[in-house]
C-alpha cells in the first residue's frame, strides 16, 4: 500500500492539506502529516496520523504577522519548535513513496528533508500580491530539483508565473480550502454569485478568526461597529446578524467582552443590543456562509473562502498579531475586489464610522435589484479568477495518485 507524508506550516495549510489526505485514504492510500505550526487538528478530526509532538502557535504561521508577534513567536520557541520537526524529517527519510508540502518555503524545506519524491502545492505565495512572485531563497532552488515531481499553485496567475520562471511546469488545479466550505449535502453553485438574494432579512455573518486572545477583540471591534450602522438597519427583522466561532471563545469569554459595550444576553446563544441581535454559532460554518449576503471578516482562510464563494466582505483591521494592516492590506491584494476595506487611521471611532457606513453602502447595493445582480457577477468574476473552482480536493488527490508507483495504487 502506498504511503504519503502531508507537511504543512499554518492552520488553513492543514485544512487544506487534511482534505487531500481523506481523499487519498478513500483511494486507499496510507497517510501520515507532520503539521509544523499548531496542533493539526483539521488532520486529527480525519483520522489522520499525526508525527510528533505538536504545540500551538498563537499567530498561526511564521508569515504576515505583526513584529510583537514574530517576537513573542520566536522568545515562545515556536521557531525553535519548527526548527526541530524539520529535523525530525530526516528519521522518517524514505518510509514514504511521496511526501507533499503544503504551505510556503518552510514546507519546502521540509519536503527535501524528508524524502527523495515529493510534490508541492504553494497554497502561500501567489502573483497577485505583486504581479510577479518573488520567491525567498532557496524556495526557487528546491523546486526545480528533479525530485519535486509535480507543483501547484493556489491560483492560474501565479501557475504561469512559476512555469516562466522555474522553467518547468506549474499547475493550477483548485483550491481544497474552498470545498471546506461547501456542506456536504450542497453542490457546489456553478456561479458562485447565484448564492444569496436580496430579500429582507439580509443575512450578515461574521467571522473574527479563530486565535485567542485576537478573536475575541476582534469580535469586540465587530460588535461596536453593528452598533453604529444607520437606523433603518438596526429595525427589527432588517438583518440576520449569526458570527461563526471556535470553541475557544465561549460564551464566559464572550460576556466577559460584550457586556460593557452594552450587549446582553437574550438567550444561550445569542447576544442583544437594542433591536440588534446577533445568533453565536460554534459549528455550520459552510452553512452560514453560503446563505451569507455580507461578510465582515477579520480571518485568514475563512476569508479566502468567502471570496471564493463570491461573497463580499467587509474587512476590520485589529491589533494582531496575525490581523494587522499589513496582513489586511496584502489580504486585499491577494483577493482583489471581493475584499472592501474602510481607511482605518486615526481616531479608532471614526474608522469604525468608516466601515458602518461601507457596510451599509454594500447591503443598499445588494439590495437594489439591477446593482446587486451587477455586483454578484463582478463578485463571481474575481472568485473563479483569485480562487478558482470547487473540487480541488478530488483533482489534487488524482494528481497524487498518478504519481505514486502504480504497484501501490
């Protein structure tokens, strides 16, 4: 039987890398993961082997944080923690027909030590951040080595930027972190601006990541923006208000933070302020966001998912350390016209005005039968070309298959 390591470095790196692993074992296929950062509990909830000790990073990933947090990182052993797994790779050289590095350099790396076959999906690194990707070294290096057998990139511009300058060919199958979002019992929309309406009530959800402390601030930012949106939006029955969580911010945590900026508790799971009440979700995520008309986001991959499913969404910039403005701004760059951002300086209670009233423009907007039609297209457009089509699990796992030894498979 055929046997395949997943590497990943970041919490949506594992998503996706967790999806293409399920896939592989229906096709019958051994799989093992080493996740580098975190505890990889999307590869636990599958039933996927986990190598070694894991621990938790607080800002997900060694990427766009903010210099508070790659400190507190590095003096936490984070980076050392990444340092050591890598070596561990070299104890496991050769116990598997494929190894394949989900993520950024860091699983690259990891992907030369631990095998002499390997495959890379370059989920972190796209040209549209900058036109043209510039790789860190020796990232360009390893991937024209021979033993990478086959690379895919996260969207068809960056795969004909790499072709061009790896001199060798990058494939753009799809994005699993996309079918993440889809609940099981949907197909997936052949337009991804056909989901939704324009009905009343419009349906905001709201999604303020999944790293503590950071998420409940930034569900607290959330919270006194809804409290500034125009009156005709706070009447009863005008917006269905649900935020998606992890169980990590429990209902304590969420008093705790919601309370002194006078929300109140109307029932176990939903929070009041006024006319306004907001229902707190603690699973249904692909649900909640395909009846979603409006996202206000302070995520990473959830945002991506959004997008991907032709939503708009409305970004906040927090504190950090993974949501900064630097991480916001490169997140516009990398989704383009699905993602609307409020200048956010100055005084925080006007920049919060700013985003009620962005958000309020885009609800009007959706609203209004001819526009709304008009946005939802434009909306579709950008997903199919930032994230692509659903189904990238399924075409990923069949890429894989066709490169392990047709004796295993």
């Amino acid at each position: 039987m055929a046997a395949v390591l997943l590497l990943s470095n970041g919490h949506g790196e594992d998503l996706s890398g967790a999806l293409i692993g399920a896939a592989l074992i229906a096709r019958g296929v051994t799989v093992e993961a080493l996740p580098l950062v975190g505890h990889g509990q999307a590869y636990r909830q599958r039933g996927i082997p986990v190598l070694g000790h894991t621990r938790d990073c607080r800002t997900g990933g060694l990427g766009f944080t903010s210099f508070h947090g790659q400190m507190s990182e590095l003096l936490d052993g984070q980076v050392a923690h990444v340092v050591a797994s890598l070596g561990r790779l070299l104890r496991h050289r050769g116990r598997h027909q494929l190894v394949v590095a989900v993520g950024d350099l860091v699983a690259v790396l990891g992907a030369w030590l631990g095998g002499r076959r390997s495959a890379v999906y370059l989920v972190a690194y796209s040209s549209h951040y900058e036109g043209r990707l510039r790789l860190p070294w020796p990232c360009g290096w390893l991937l024209r080595r021979r033993a990478v057998r086959a690379i895919w990139s996260r969207d068809a511009l960056t795969a004909q930027d790499l072709s061009q300058q790896l001199g060798r060919a990058v494939a753009f199958l799809g994005n699993p972190f996309l079918d993440a979002a889809l609940p099981p019992s949907t197909p997936a929309p052949s337009t991804p601006a056909a989901v939704g309406g324009a009905g009343f009530p419009q349906r905001l959800a709201l999604l303020p990541g999944s790293r503590l402390p950071e998420a409940g601030a930034n569900l607290a930012l959330m919270l006194q923006l809804l409290e500034l949106l125009p009156a005709p939006l706070q009447q009863p029955g005008r917006l269905a208000l649900r935020a998606v969580l992890v169980p990590a911010l429990d209902r304590e945590r969420i008093g705790a933070m919601a309370e002194p900026l006078g929300w109140r508790w109307a029932a176990h799971d939903r929070l009041r302020r006024n006319a306004l009440e907001l229902e707190l979700a603690w699973s249904g995520f692909g649900a909640t966001l395909q009846a979603a008309d409006l996202v206000l986001a302070m995520a990473g991959t959830a945002t991506e998912q959004a997008v991907g499913l032709g939503k708009p969404v409305v970004q906040l910039v927090g504190a950090g350390p993974q949501f900064t403005a630097g991480f916001a701004e490169a997140q516009r760059r990398l989704l383009g016209n699905g993602v609307h951002c409020p200048h956010w300086g100055g005084d925080p209670t006007a920049a919060l005005r700013r985003g009620a009233r962005l958000t309020a423009a885009l609800l009007e907007e959706l609203a209004h039968p001819e526009l709304g039609s008009r946005l939802r297209l434009q909306l579709a457009g950008n997903a199919a070309e930032r994230i692509g089509p659903a189904g990238g699990t399924e075409r990923l796992a069949a890429a894989i298959m066709e490169l392990l030894p047709p004796c295993h498979g």
